[in-house]
C-alpha cells in the first residue's frame, strides 16, 4: 500500500511548482482559468492558430498579428521572457501566467517545454470551418474577458 507516499510526492511536486515561480509572474491564472487556458491552447493547436516559443512569439507581436499571450511563470532564467509582457502591452495584447512550462506545452501538443505561446483565431495558412472558428472563438473570448479582469484589477 504505496497510496499514502504516492499522495504526499505528488503535493510536493505541486508545492515544487508554486516555489519555482518567477518574481514577475503576474497575473497568474488560477485553477479554474488555468484549465480554460489550456482547452484554448490545445483547441488551437489543432487548428493551426498557435504560436510557440519565446522566438516565434516576438515575431508574431511585431508585424502586428493579434491573439492572447500565455506565458509559464516557471521559467529560469527569467531573462529569456522578460520583454515579452512589454511588448504584449505595447501591443494592446492580453497576457497571462500560467505555473508551468511542462503543462503548457502539453497543451500546446508538443513534448518539449514551451515558454510562451500566442493563441490567434485565424490559422497562418488556410482557412477553419464555421463550426470549428465559432468554437475557437467562444473559448478565445471567454478567456481574454477574464484575462482583462484580472489585469485591470492588478493595476
């Protein structure tokens, strides 16, 4: 009966987490806007409208394509990520943290650890179907209003 030693490792590893945040990572998502984030991000993953990585994502911002901005707030060193929030607010683009870059990339259907990802609603290449753009844009909507809260209640 390893139960009991298998519970308190995996409130480590979540306790780990917490303690691996980075100083700026605010606004952070909180649960319940942590798992509408990632259902954003893997529905765009498959659609096509995503942008992954630090590189990627810079360059999306400054030829000017819109989208929301997740970024993980356990990234060391916090250096390679600490111009991407001005350049979101340069842009007029919603931002948030999110706790972990392992997660993130899951969501993001890919096995390497992502720093940063842009969700657009329009793919780069081709067009979605109605049903799937709707879709893509309700959760989209629904996740940048509540992003907007939270940062407008930070300042």
């Amino acid at each position: 009966m390893g139960s009991d030693s298998e519970v308190e490792k995996s409130g480590q590893k979540e306790k780990k987490k917490v303690f691996a945040l980075a100083p700026i990572a605010k606004p952070l998502a909180g649960k319940k806007l942590n798992k509408r984030i990632f259902k954003l991000v893997r529905r765009a993953a498959e659609k096509k409208c995503l942008k992954r990585g630090v590189k990627e994502v810079v360059k999306s911002i400054r030829r000017g394509q819109k989208g929301v901005c997740v970024i993980a707030g356990n990234i060391s060193p916090i250096d390679v990520i600490t111009h991407v929030p001005i350049l979101c607010e340069e842009a007029e683009i919603p931002y948030i943290y999110v706790s972990s870059k392992e997660d993130l990339a899951n969501a993001g259907a890919t096995k390497r650890p992502t720093c940063c990802v842009l969700v657009q609603t329009k793919p780069a290449k081709g067009e979605l179907s109605q049903d799937d753009q709707e879709k893509l844009k309700t959760d989209y909507d629904q996740v940048v209003s509540e992003v907007g809260e939270m940062a407008s209640s930070m300042f």
